[in-house]
C-alpha cells in the first residue's frame, strides 16, 4: 500500500507548473493536499478545489517552520514533494555569487531544511514519502547550465544518501528527473541571464545559451516533452506505490539524453554540445 490518503501531503512551489499540476491530481486523487508557494495570492484557488493552502519561502527559516507547523496540525507528514525550484543560467564566472547563493539557498538548502522538518513526524508514524524533484540535469550537465546543474546534482546525491538513512524507520524516498516540461521553466531559466554580468568574452555565449533554451521549451525539440501533468502523474504513482521506484525518469527527452549521457565518453559529450552552443572565444 501507499501512505494513507489523509495524511497530509505538503508539497512546495505551487503556483505555476509542476507543483500547481501535482497539487490538482493529488486532490482529485483524494490526497488531503496542502499547497504551498511563496506568494499565497497565487494559490488562493486552490483551496477552492478541496486544498489546504500556506505561505512557504524556501529560503527563509522562518517560513518554512511555520507552514510544517500549520500542516501538521492535519497530523505527521504523510508525503512531501520538494518542488521549488529555478534555474539560473550564464557562464559561470559572468554569475553573480548573490546569483549562486540564491539558487543554492531555493534549488538545495531549503529541500534539505524541509526533509528535516517533516521527518521526526514521519519516523515517528513510521512511514512517509519524500519526492525529490530533480532533473535530466542531475545526471548530465548543458554549457550555460553549470550552476544550475551543480543543485540539481546535489539533490541526486542528498536523496541517495537520505533513502539509506531514513528507509529503517519506513520512509521512502523518491526522485523525480523530468526533461524539456512545456511550462515557464524555459522562459525563466533564459530570463536568469538579466542577473549576469555583462562579460565581453562571454556575452555571445550567454545571448545564445538564453536562445537555445528558450528555443528548446518552444521549437523542435518540444516535441520530446510533455506538460507538467505527465510529472505529476509519475509523482501520484511514487505516492501510491508499495514499494517505489528510486527514480523516476520523466518524458521522451529524458530518457533519449541520459541514455546518450551514458554511452558517451567525456569527450564525445563535449564534440555534441559544442555543435549546439558556440564556445566562449577570447576578444581577438
């Protein structure tokens, strides 16, 4: 069996996309859902559909006390989906480290705060679900993408890590890794680049890395994607499983880039991606 239904399922970053996709499945699942975002006016409709709605800032120690504390009032955890996220893209020294900060701070930091909040109710129910949402991008890395990549990365390996520590107590612990999902996502990974420095050498490459992502939410390579329904169906099914997968892998383009990524040497990943994006040059 999977967790109870009435237990609470908390889920962050619900006011567009995937959260927003995850949270109206799980609720016509008949998932006690408790929907949280940043901005609270943006799921003000939520609650219309049977949800519980909180303010949730990733970022802020605060806030995320609080809104766990407010959740479980509907009792211990039964599921967290770590949702929140963005992508901040640029070559990496053109990135402010305000800009580096921040991405670690919503990308890492606050999942890691949150699995910590929610975990001594889940121990001690003994059972819980965390669903970790990484990306394609945790297993291979695009030019432009680097710290981006380098949270996304991190919460391959904080989930592994936490799946051996916390699986004795009966909780289970999930990743997601979706490809190109035709949400905002592209726009905002592109519209990143307003916080970069201005970079001689790099200020092709960053204008391009900005075309080609914008271009892959919305051009040919779309095609390989799927709405952010198709995730939130992968995260009902880790949430309704006996026994889940460890990863669940999201869309044509996920599974047609990591196999790639994998058969690959170093070297024939680095001849591909520089057919794609025009490597930084010096001034001549």
């Amino acid at each position: 069996m999977g967790i109870e239904k009435s237990r609470p399922v908390l889920i962050t970053g619900c006011s567009t996309g995937i959260g927003r996709a995850t949270a109206e499945r799980l609720a016509d699942e008949g998932y006690n859902v408790h929907a949280t975002a940043r901005k609270p006016e943006s799921i003000e409709d939520l609650a219309g559909r049977g949800m519980k709605t909180h303010s949730l800032d990733v970022t802020d120690e605060a806030s995320m006390e609080a809104a766990v504390a407010e959740v479980e009032k509907d009792g211990p955890v039964g599921a967290l989906v770590n949702n929140a996220g963005y992508s901040q893209s640029g070559a990496i020294e053109t990135i402010p480290m305000s800009s580096v900060r921040r991405q670690f701070e919503t990308n890492v930091f606050g999942l890691i705060r949150m699995c910590q909040l929610v975990l001594p109710g889940m121990r001690g129910a003994g059972s819980g679900r965390i669903v970790n949402l990484s990306s394609m991008g945790g297993k291979l890395v695009f030019p432009g993408g680097g710290i981006y990549h380098a949270t996304k990365h991190s919460v391959e390996a904080l989930s592994d890590a936490l799946r051996f520590e916390v699986r004795e107590f009966g909780v289970h612990v999930v990743i997601i890794e979706p490809g190109l999902i035709v949400t905002d996502f592209g726009e905002t990974a592109a519209g990143s680049l307003a916080d970069v420095e201005e970079h001689g050498p790099y200020a092709n490459f960053n204008a391009e890395v900005a075309r080609v992502t914008a271009n892959a939410y919305t051009g040919s390579m779309a095609r390989f994607g799927a709405g952010p329904d198709a995730v939130a169906k992968k995260i009902s099914k880790s949430l309704s499983a006996s026994r889940p997968n460890t990863r669940y892998k999201v869309t044509p383009s996920a599974k047609l880039m990591m196999g790639m990524r994998r058969l690959m040497t170093d070297r024939m990943w680095d001849r591909m991606v520089r057919s794609q994006y025009p490597p930084p040059k010096p001034e001549s």
